[in-house]
C-alpha cells in the first residue's frame, strides 16, 4: 500500500512541476493568440471603422488592454504587406529591451504609454494593403493580427446620394413617394479618381439586385416599385475595385448611401396624362418599350434595330430612352391611318432631351408610302441641328425645313413638342396648337396616295439637313428654305432621350 502512495505522490510531483515550467518558460515559447488585444488608430479612429487611408496619414499602434505587468510582451512588430503578403516597408519594432531585429528598432520606456507614430512609404501604390501588428515574447510571436486598408494617395473617392429618376411625390426629401409596379432609374453620384476601377453593389435589404463595374454603367440601376405599400431601402455600395477579384481574396472596404423609397396606391403615376387629353395611344418610356391605348390595353410595337439592351439615361428631371446612331428603334404599326388616300389629320407630342449640348441627329421620323410611286415616299423627320430642334419634310425633290425652336436646346432638359398635322388637298400642313400659321408646309406630287404603309420609329442616323439654320428662318418660324442633300457633319451614339411619345387620331 506504500508503495501505491509512493508512486501517487511522484506523479503529483512531476505534474505539479510541469505546470509550474508551463506558467514559468513555455508561455514565451508558445503563441496565444487572441490573448494580447491590439489596434490601429488614424487620426484618432479606428483603422477598422474606416479602411481607407490617404496620404499624408500617420499610424498609431496601441495595446488595448495593459501589457506592462505581463513579462511575457517585450516587443510589438509592425509590417505593411500587400494583398500577396510581401513587405511593402521596413518593419518597426515597438521594445523595452535592445533586442536584435533587421527593421527599426523603437526603445520605449513602457508598452502602455503612446506609442510613436508612423507613416506608409511615400512611392506606396493605390491599392490595398494590411499593417500586422505580432506580440513578441523574448522567443517567439505571443499574438497576431491584420489590419486591412485601402491606400488610396491622393485620389477621390466618393457617393454622395442616390437619385431617383422621376423624383417622385416627397413626404420628405429622404423618402419618394411613388405607386406600385413603376420602373425607376436609380442613379448613384459617384466621384471617383481615373487611377481607380471602381465597383458598384446594389441591394434591396440584403438582396444583391446588380452589380459591376463604374466604367460599365454599374452606378445606374433600373428598379420595380413592388406590389406591397409600405417603405422600401435601396443602398449603393462602392468599392475602389472589384471585391471579388483573384487578387482580393479578403474584404476590400467601401463607402456606401441608401434612399428610403415609399410606396403607395395613392400616389399618381409619372408622366404626362395622354388620356385626360384625348390621346389614342402613347409610350411613358419609364424602362419598358409597352405602348399604351386609350381603351387601357397595353402592347408592344417598338423593336430595337440591332442586339443589346435598352439603355435608359436620365435627365434633369426624369429618364427615358436613349436614341441615336447606335440606339434605333422602329414603331411597327402605321402612326396615322389612310382616309381616300390622304393621311389622316392627328396629333404628335414627344417629350425628349438633347443628350449632350449642340446634339446634331435624328431624334424621330415617319416615312409614309406613295402606293403610286414607290421610290419616293414622304419623309418627315425631327432633328436636331447643333442643338436647335427642326422639324424637316421631303418627298421627291421636294425638301423643307423649318426649326421649332429659336435657340439651342440644353442637353439633359426635358422639352415638350407638339405637332398638329393635316392634308388639303396636294399639301400637307404641321402646325404648333393654337397657331395661327403653319410651322411647315410641303407639296405633295399629284400622284400621292397613302395607303397606311411606311416605317416609323426613333434615331434614325440618315438625314438631311443643311448646315447652319438660314438668317431669315430664325427671324419667322413660319418660313420654310430647302434643305441641302449632305449627310449630318457629326453624329453621337445617343442623340436624344425620349421620355414621352403620344398619338391623337
């Protein structure tokens, strides 16, 4: 039985010691990590609360809780690294002792107190590095932890809003009210460096709905109202480059600003209302190519020339489609009907933008068939002609013109241009309402007759117009000169951005 006891008490012993040696050399020997909590501060603030550092910066390591009564710590390590974990700057080392190191050696009096400060290489790239901060024991690293940046130098990077295109009935400049079931265009002002690739996260809750490349149009996202009344939040998240990338395997950080949307059965539909004015169908282009009737029917009748997506762009005010050379579209039915070979009397409103200042193209035409003669139709064309909107016609070797305004158009406001249009006899009249004489006027052949075939639609890049608007043609709008057969001298991708189109026949 002593001998039990004996060997009990031996093994008492060695544990006893080896807890001590634990406690006494092993701590020194062995890291612990988590154990030692420390931080980064910019300008007094958290490195982590922010992420993005330019320069001119200065960086203060800091123990956040007390080290100076622990005699494991006898140093603190600082690194810069890049995202492949290579040095970007030489190391300092934060110690109470001289203790050997192939970086800065830092001697303190006490871990505790403010560290000095320290700045990032000046030649530093733009792009994302990490500072790691290693708790040293006399032997071996006691912690670790990375603290990931974005180094952005001198470059900006910046959301201010987001924008809602319409803007919507505002119970408050931060909530839109708007109804169900409308397509909006949010748009997210962004300020960014040409040195940067920024990329661009939409949500809806936690929902991602795009997402992409600034360069790509990624700021812009069309978005449905839902069914449901109540308040909906959108947020634009920007990142300085894509997140995602092989080269960014941790998070890259972003700024970010959101827009409370509500939503109601109340609230009365943008856009013009074609049917309170007696319209027999028109288009609201809010992100949908469907045509409305007055009998409440909805259809499609507008093709895009060519593959690709629609591409909405937004205005002062509101949005719509862009058109021009590289954005056509055909309206694939007649635009007015044949009455005894006549073209029918009716009425036109278009409500668009110049998409750029002194825009010069083709924002609408309609070419009507001459079933007697097949290879000269009539032609009626809205133009712009370096800004000034101008109304052409022309069928055979007859040519017109006239501008429908005095001035030049500013680009991204919204203008509205109605037209009435009738035939007597051998000449067709368009006239602004409530006129007291034709804008334009052109005679038709003897051997006109209009059996309701044509093409119509919007951007076409063919067209004719002369180069300057003659003196006496800015003087009476009346007035009509011929337009001289050249070709537009300078054509744009996108024109116009047609927000409203009505018909009244």
């Amino acid at each position: 039985m002593s001998a039990i006891l004996r060997t009990c008490r031996n093994i008492l012993v060695i544990l006893i010691a080896f807890l001590s040696l634990s406690c006494n050399d092993y701590s020194s020997i062995l890291p612990q990590s988590g154990v030692y909590k420390v931080a980064v501060y910019v300008d007094n603030t958290p490195l982590e609360m922010n992420g993005f550092v330019s320069s001119q910066k200065t960086f203060k390591p800091a123990f956040i809780t007390p080290v100076a009564s622990d005699p494991d710590v006898q140093s603190l390590a600082v690194s810069i690294k890049n995202s492949q974990n290579v040095p970007m700057a030489t190391e300092i080392v934060y110690t109470k002792t001289a203790v050997e190191t192939q970086g800065t050696r830092v001697i303190v009096p006490n871990l505790d107190s403010t560290l000095p400060e320290f700045t990032i290489p000046k030649d530093l790239p733009i792009g994302p590095y990490k500072i790691v901060l290693k708790v040293l024991g006399s032997n071996a690293v006691l912690s670790e932890k990375e603290f990931p940046f974005y180094y952005l130098a001198d470059a900006i990077l910046t959301i201010k809003d987001i924008h809602s295109f319409p803007p919507g009935y505002k119970p408050s400049i931060s909530a839109p009210l708007f109804p169900p079931q409308v397509n909006l265009l949010l748009e997210g002002a962004v300020q960014s460096d040409v040195r940067l690739d920024p990329y661009i996260v939409w949500y809806e809750g936690n929902r991602i709905l795009k997402e992409g490349r600034l360069a790509e149009g990624a700021n812009k996202l069309l978005w449905k109202t839902p069914e449901a009344e109540g308040f909906q939040t959108i947020r634009c998240e920007l990142f300085p480059e894509n997140p995602g990338s092989a080269k960014n395997a941790r998070n890259i950080p972003s700024v970010s600003s959101s827009l409370k949307i509500a939503i109601s059965k109340t609230a009365p539909t943008p856009g013009i209302d074609f049917a309170t004015n007696n319209y027999s169908l028109w288009y609201h282009f809010l992100g949908t190519l469907t045509l409305e009737k007055i009998d409440g029917t909805n259809t499609t009748q507008l093709t895009q020339k060519g593959s690709g997506e629609p591409l909405w762009l937004s205005g002062e005010d509101t949005y719509g489609l862009a058109v021009g050379e590289a954005h056509q579209y055909i309206i694939e039915n007649p635009i007015l009907a044949a009455s005894d070979g006549q073209i029918s009397a009716g009425s036109l409103l278009i409500r668009f933008a110049p998409a750029i200042q002194d825009a010069h193209g083709t924002v609408f035409y309609a070419q009507f068939s001459n079933q007697y003669k097949i290879d000269e139709p009539l032609i009626i064309r809205l133009v712009l002609v370096e800004g000034i909107a101008t109304l052409q016609a022309e069928i055979g070797k007859e040519s017109v013109q006239a501008p429908i305004t005095n001035q030049k158009l500013k680009a991204k406001t919204f203008y509205n241009i109605e037209l009435e249009i009738k035939q007597s006899e051998n000449t067709l009249a368009f006239s602004i309402p409530k006129s007291s004489k034709p804008l334009l006027a052109i005679n038709l052949p003897e051997n006109f007759s209009y059996s309701e075939a044509g093409s119509y639609g919007f951007g076409e890049q063919k067209a004719k117009t002369s180069e300057a608007i003659p003196e006496q043609m800015n003087q009476d709008s009346s007035q009509t000169a011929p337009a001289l057969d050249m070709p537009i001298p300078k054509t744009n991708p996108v024109i116009a951005i047609i927000d409203e189109f009505g018909l009244k026949f």
